[in-house]
C-alpha cells in the first residue's frame, strides 16, 4: 500500500525548484481516519480550496483530492493519519510566480500517533512558550507550509509538557503549537480570536458549532495569560488529538472537568453521524 503520492504517483521525491521547499509556498491539512474514513474530509477540503484562492494557488478540485486519499486508505484497518500538502509548484528563483505553474500535490499516510490515548483519557501538562505568534490579519487562519513559529515554540516544551500555549506580542493567548484552545471562564465556553493570527482549526469550528446548537454560551475574544490560569476548565483540540482537557498549565491544576466531557461526547457523536453519511 502506497504511503505517499505526489500528484496521484507513488513516489518520495520532489523537484528541488518547489517553491514549497524554498518558501514554504504552500497550504496543508491534517485529517484523522478511521477504518477508510476520512473524518471532515468536506470541511478539510474546503478549508483548503478557500486558502488556495486567498494564495492564488490553483486548486487541482476536491474530486483528484479525494482520489489520493482514497488510493492511500485503500485496505487500511483502525486509525491512521492522511497529510495533504498543495504548493504553488516549480519555479524560477525569486519571490514573484508564474501564474501559470501548476500546482503540486502531496498525500501521505502516516501512523496513527500512540500518546492520542493517553492524552484522551489522563489529561495534558501544559505551559506558555516565549516565541510570539505573529500577526497578519491578511493570513489569519490560513494553514500555510511557514509553520517556523510553531517548530521554535515547540522547541521549548522538553520532556516535561505536553503542549505550549503561544500569544502574541500584547500577550493575548492565540493557540497552542499544534492545537486550537477552549477555557471555561464564568460559566461561558471562551476562545481566542483569530481575526489577527492563528489557525482556525476544523475541529475548533465543529466545536462552537456545538456550543451554538446547545445554547452553551460561548465567547470568541482575546485572552490574556492570567485570566486563563484563572479559568475553570482548559482544553485543547485538533484533528488528531481530538478534544484533551488540561490537567496542568504551568502550576496551575484543573480537577474539573464538566463543560469539556459534555462537548467531547457530542463531538464524538458528529465524528459517528460523519462516518455513516460517508458509508
């Protein structure tokens, strides 16, 4: 079984003139699967058309999209991990493009990751990382190839946490390295706005649609460092990891857990509803 295409052919290497590699030119998705599923492959693919037009990459269509993820879940049993990867293409050296270059696309299958489980089910150690996350309202939410912020950020977590938690330089808390974030603040389902920076994650989107049908009174607004610690209850979620709570930011414990356990259960549930509107 093929682990990776590149423009529908079962290969590892790529043009060294990639614009990709050069400028980090490019967007990206990371879908959770489960026995052949693609869970939100629709929202994921969208998410991804709506940034190629923002970019002026061309876009191959969700259908050549769907055919890769299908050639590399073809036989697969249990969990793994589907990457899409679209760059503008090869080019001549500099920063300007030739718009009429297409695009390369790159799928890859990869594992599913152990410590998901474990984070699910006993919580994560979480602490605020020093890089910054830039803002640029004109690339807010897009999730582009420059992920130089995150690697660095990530840099700071050592053995010792789980995941970091970035803001930005007014001391906003915006996201985490590779996840989006939820507090219980008075009783309402809080989270940062990304209008400036950030990325809008699909499972983020699920969640406050969530919140929205059951009438949970849910905030999008800055969050500053202190009010977080302060908070009831702290979660993370993405793709992959789902919904974690917090048990730990810095030295702050969280035992409750509530809001979190409720919104998990339904998010399961729509994960459910996905895969047999696929079947």
């Amino acid at each position: 079984m093929h682990k990776i295409l590149i423009n529908g052919i079962a290969s590892e290497y790529l043009p060294a003139t990639d614009r990709g590699l050069h400028y980090g030119d490019g967007i990206f998705e990371t879908i959770a699967c489960e026995d052949s599923h693609p869970v939100f492959v629709h929202q994921h693919l969208q998410r991804m058309e709506n940034a190629a037009g923002k970019l002026d990459i061309p876009f191959p269509g969700r259908h050549r999209l769907q055919q890769d993820i299908g050639r590399l879940l073809a036989g697969n049993e249990g969990k793994c991990v589907i990457k899409v990867i679209l760059t503008r293409g090869s080019g001549k050296r500099g920063y300007r493009y030739d718009r009429g270059q297409a695009a390369t696309r790159i799928s890859m299958r990869s594992s599913w990751p152990h410590h998901v489980t474990e984070w699910q089910q006993h919580g994560i150690i979480v602490r605020f990382c020093e890089t910054p996350v830039s803002l640029n309202p004109a690339l807010a939410g897009i999730k582009s190839l420059n992920r130089l912020e995150n690697v660095i950020a990530s840099s700071e977590l050592g053995t010792a946490h789980d995941e970091g938690f970035m803001s930005d330089i007014d001391g906003h808390v915006i996201e985490g390295t590779m996840s989006n974030l939820f507090a219980v603040i008075e009783g309402a389902l809080v989270t940062p706005d990304l209008s400036r920076g950030g990325i809008k994650g699909i499972i983020r989107e699920q969640i406050l649609d969530i919140a929205k049908n059951s009438n949970i009174k849910h905030e999008i607004r800055d969050i500053g460092r202190d009010e977080l610690l302060s908070s009831g209850e702290i979660f993370i979620c993405n793709s992959v990891t789902g919904i974690c709570r917090v048990k730990q930011l810095e030295q702050q414990h969280y035992a409750q857990a509530r809001m979190t356990a409720t919104i998990k259960t339904q998010l399961q549930q729509r994960i459910k509803a996905d895969a047999k509107a696929a079947a």
